[in-house]
C-alpha cells in the first residue's frame, strides 16, 4: 500500500472511529533526563524548570499560567537539520522553515528491546534492517523509521536512563552503516527511545554519531526520547512528530502522535 492510499484509508477510519491515537511523548518537566556533555565539549544544557506566573490569584486572579527554561533538546524531541554541522547549510533545515507536508508519514517500528534489555550497548545494523524489512515489507521513501528498545521504561531514574559509567553512556542505538542504508531509502527520519539519535558509545564510530552526521547531512529528522513504541505495529500506523515553529530552531520538544487502526 502505498503513503498516499494509507494516508486516504486513515482519513476514514478517523472519522469512523476506527483509529486509535497513541501518545509517543514522554512528560516534560523538572524530572526529565537531560543529555549533560563532557564541559569541554559543550556548553550544558539546563534542567526543565517551570515557573509559575498566576493560578487565580493576585497576580492574576481569573487565569493560570507559567513560565518555562529548556532546551530545545529536552525530552521527548525533534532534531531538524541545523542541529548538526552536517546539515548547517539547508536553508529549509531550522524548525521554522522546514517542508510540514514531511513531518505526518508512516512509521517502521523496529523491534529491538530484547537485544536492548540483554546488552544496553546493543548496535541495529543494516543487516538487521533488512532482515525486517523480510519480515515485514520494504521501508518506503518519505517514511519515518524508529527503533523500539523499550528505554522509556526507564525514565523515571536519570542515571539508569542516561546509563553512564566512567567510560561513558551505554545505551542502544544504530550503526553507520544501518543509517547509510536508511539514506538510500530516503526515509524523513529516525527515532529511538534513548536521550539522542545515536548509542551511548557512537562518538567512537567512524563517523561520530552517524545518525546525527549522516540524516542531517541528507536534510532528514531525529526524534528522541519516543515513548509508548510498544503499543505500535512494526508497520501501519501514522506518526505525526511536528516541532514548535522557533524562530531559526534546530530542534523542539514534540507531542509525538501515531495514529494506529483498530482491530
């Protein structure tokens, strides 16, 4: 089946009712795991912190309402192009002057949270790529590709979420040559259910962090911290991953949506 015949059967069942709207968003707040870098590599990132600014009271008696610091890269997220050096140079690359019409697309959930559980250092490989798509049928062009490792299951320890030891992180996530392949099928994008694109230990990969250096490169997305994938088919389904319209923004926190058919 094709986006366009899927996108058409969706419009129906939604007005039937025959779809169900999965939330793949993690809460945003002061708990929420942030990705620290090492103080001579990045600045770093400040925790979410939420301000109060009325709630029916003197300072604003008829209404409630806060005021907010973040990162654009808290929580569960959008990476646009501009976030990498890889992709500086798109000018529809920032959240405010991306193509829309790419961010509501099929979805390919990879399944990997058994390897992921065994060996939080677990690599998807363009092998294993393919041999899903065997499975499951071919990933199409334009569609959004995620791997589900089941990491939200921890987000609500940081330390066992970000899971880092004196040789740093250790979490799931694909090799440079899983998202080359990813490339030639000129997917949107790709997500994972850990604090970023790529595993803990991808800045000893050749190249560094290549889901951020290859799908930038190419004008593509990431989304972070995904929730839920577990309630997703490994295909069928619809996910909406829209990112605030920042001002020359490389990245957002999202309320990302699949839309998922009954039955």
């Amino acid at each position: 089946m094709s986006a366009t015949d899927l996108m058409r059967d969706f419009g129906a069942m939604l007005v039937s009712g025959g779809v169900e709207v999965v939330d793949c968003s993690g809460v945003l707040g002061p708990d929420t795991p942030i990705l620290q870098l090492p103080a001579d590599f990045a600045k770093p990132t400040p925790k979410v912190e939420i301000h109060k600014i009325s709630e029916y009271d003197e300072d604003g008696p008829f209404f409630a309402w806060n005021w907010m610091v973040l990162g654009e890269h808290s929580g569960t997220h959008f990476d646009a192009p501009h976030h990498w050096i890889t992709g500086k140079d798109y000018d529809d690359g920032f959240t405010d002057t991306l193509d829309v019409q790419r961010l509501v697309a099929p979805v390919n959930v990879i399944d990997c949270s058994q390897q992921s559980q065994e060996d939080p250092d677990f690599l998807l490989d363009a092998k294993g790529i393919k041999e899903w798509e065997a499975e499951y049928g071919e990933i199409g062009k334009g569609e959004w590709v995620v791997m589900r490792t089941d990491w939200d299951s921890r987000v609500n320890d940081e330390a066992r979420f970000l899971n880092a030891d004196e040789t740093g992180p250790h979490s799931p996530g694909p090799t440079p040559d899983a998202i080359e392949y990813l490339m030639s099928k000129k997917i949107v994008g790709w997500g994972t259910q850990c604090i970023g694109t790529d595993a803990g230990q991808a800045g000893e990969m050749e190249p560094p962090y290549p889901a951020h250096n290859l799908l930038h490169k190419n004008n593509c997305f990431g989304l972070a911290s995904l929730a839920n994938l577990d309630k997703l088919p490994p295909k069928g389904a619809i996910l909406i991953a829209a990112p605030l319209k920042v001002k020359n923004g490389t990245g957002s926190p999202i309320r990302a949506l699949a839309l998922v058919p009954k039955g």
